[in-house]
C-alpha cells in the first residue's frame, strides 16, 4: 500500500518556468488537498478537491492551478514560477470530507527551489 | 490566517522527562487533531479529539482540550530520542465549507536528548 506518493522530490526552477508536481493516492479517497510549509509556519492550504471533478481554492491559491479528472490524481501545477513560490509542498488525502474526524494522510514533500 | 498557535515553539528535554506542548485556537471547531513531522519527512498523525471530549489517550500520548478556554495539550510521557521531531495541532473547522481542511498551526520542535 503505497499511500500518498508525490513527485519530484527535489526541483530547481527558474523563475517564470512552469512545472507540475504530481500527487497519487491508491486509498480510494474521495478528499485531496495540497500544502505549503515555510519556514517556522505550519503548513498552508493552497487547493483542495472534494472529488473527481471538484476543486477549490484553499488559503493561499495565487500563482497555482489544480484539476482532478481521477479519484486517485491530483495535480498541482505552478504557471509562472515566482521565488516566492519556494517552499515544500505536501499533497494530502482523506476518506471523506463529510462529519468531523477525518485523518489527513500527507506525501513525503516535494521541495521546490525558484531561482 | 493561523487557527491554532503551538506554544513552546521549541522544547528540549533529557529522555524520559515528560513533555508537554500547548496548542490555542480561536473559532470554534468540530474537533483537534495533534500530528508529527520528522525532518525532512511528511506530517503523521497522531490522535485526534473531538469537541465533545475532554481528554484522550493513545500510548504514552495523552491528549487534552479545553473547549471553554480554545486551547489544547499534548502530553508525551516518558520520551525517547526517536521523539524528537515537531508537533503540530491542527483543527477542522470547516474552512471554505468543506469540513475535510484542517488548519495548522506553526508548530513545536521537540528535540530529547539521550
């Protein structure tokens, strides 16, 4: 059971370039969301989706775009990459976004370096 | 904007001391969920307690929270040196409608020394 697999984990950018980061699950969950975590912060949400076909935006969406045309993919693509868009970035996924109690499980990170 | 704030941001302790790390809010929340993230590494979670409880134990984790007062404690008991990593509390609180985002906050960096 391989979880929550995201990719790269490592990526050096220019500024103005575009990249996707790839996020999978195989848990079957119907939630997914993406983080950023900076230095001496918790972690921001960024996008989140409720299911194939349903996104929206989370604390901090600037500057990214996602989509979601399979329960188990949930990509996060960087237009025109910024520096300030340095940061690592964890894609998460939970059964169900209805009631309380959902446990988040998160990827191991994706570090993004803009130059 | 930060829901719940951690507090000491960081801590440091002799293995087997206990270690307690604080977390306040500040809406109201269906429930408060504590997770762990070793360097380098995604965040784990730990235990989740919902509004309706008091008090919560898993292992030698004991979980608190004050509704009345918005704050939260976690307890680790008897730490080892495969604890030292950070803590993070986070709460759902139905941000943007959806009652799956959780909100963090910033964090405690727990380091045991052996």
């Amino acid at each position: 059971n391989a979880g929550v697999t995201q990719t790269p984990k490592f990526q050096v950018l220019k500024t103005g370039q575009s990249m996707t980061l790839q996020c999978a699950q195989d848990m079957n969950h119907e939630y997914m969301s993406w983080y950023r975590q900076d230095p001496g912060m918790g972690l921001r949400l960024i996008h989140y989706s409720v299911g194939a076909g349903i996104t929206d935006q989370g604390e901090v969406p600037n500057g990214y775009n996602v989509s979601r045309s399979t329960t188990e993919d949930f990509p996060l693509r960087l237009l025109s990459a910024a520096p300030s868009q340095t940061s690592v970035y964890f894609c998460a996924s939970s059964y169900s976004v209805s009631g309380s109690g959902n446990t988040i499980y998160f990827g191991e990170g994706s570090w993004l370096t803009v130059v | 904007s930060q829901q719940g704030e951690e507090d000491p941001q960081a801590l440091s302790i002799q293995e087997g001391e206990n270690a307690t790390m604080n977390c306040s809010y500040k809406t109201s929340i269906n429930n408060l969920q504590w997770y762990r993230q070793n360097s380098g590494r995604g965040l784990v979670h730990l235990i989740l307690i919902r509004s309706n409880e008091r008090e919560k134990h898993s292992g030698r984790l004991r979980v608190t929270l004050d509704t009345s007062k918005k704050s939260s404690s976690l307890l680790i008991t008897a730490s080892r040196a495969a604890d030292t990593a950070s803590y993070f509390c986070a709460t759902d609180a139905g941000y943007g409608g959806s009652q799956g985002n959780l909100i963090f906050g910033k964090g405690t960096k727990l380091s045991v020394k052996p």
